[in-house]
C-alpha cells in the first residue's frame, strides 16, 4: 500500500517531506550536472549520463523540427499546393 499525502487510504500522515542528509545534501547541490560533479555530489558516470541524455534530447528536437516540415511539405504536395521552401 502507498502512503502518499494524495493516496484515498493514507491514514495519518507521518512526515510528508523527507528529511533525511540525502534529501538535504540533494538539495544543496541541486542544479547542473557539471557544478554537483564538481561539488562532488556525482560521479562521473552520472556526469557522462547527463551530457548523452542532452545530447540524445537535442538530437530528437532537431528531428522533430524536421519530420515537422516534411510532414507539412507532404501534406501541401497532396492538396495541390505549389511546393515552396
């Protein structure tokens, strides 16, 4: 069963915010990859991790832009419209 604040059967709630040293340590050295690597909050895993997942993010928006267009070109071929670029 989950005791979340939100669940219908929680019961009494407990603590809803974790107050743990890892809740607290993560918080403290929140924000880029690169400065909580640097902190020595992550490992370089973690740092090679974040900097593929940009990567992979930036790629995906770049073909997403482009699949846009082609789709629109297409869509413009069959209503007979004159291709423009």
């Amino acid at each position: 069963m989950c005791r979340t604040p939100f669940s219908p059967n929680a019961g009494p709630s407990i603590n809803t915010r974790p107050h743990n040293a890892r809740w607290t340590r993560r918080k403290r050295t929140s924000g880029t990859p690169r400065a909580r690597f640097e902190q020595g909050a992550a490992n370089s895993l973690e740092l090679n991790t974040a900097k593929n997942d940009l990567q992979r993010v930036m790629a995906d928006r770049i073909t997403a832009k482009y699949t846009y267009v082609m789709a629109a070109k297409l869509l413009d071929i069959l209503q007979g419209l004159p291709l423009t670029l």
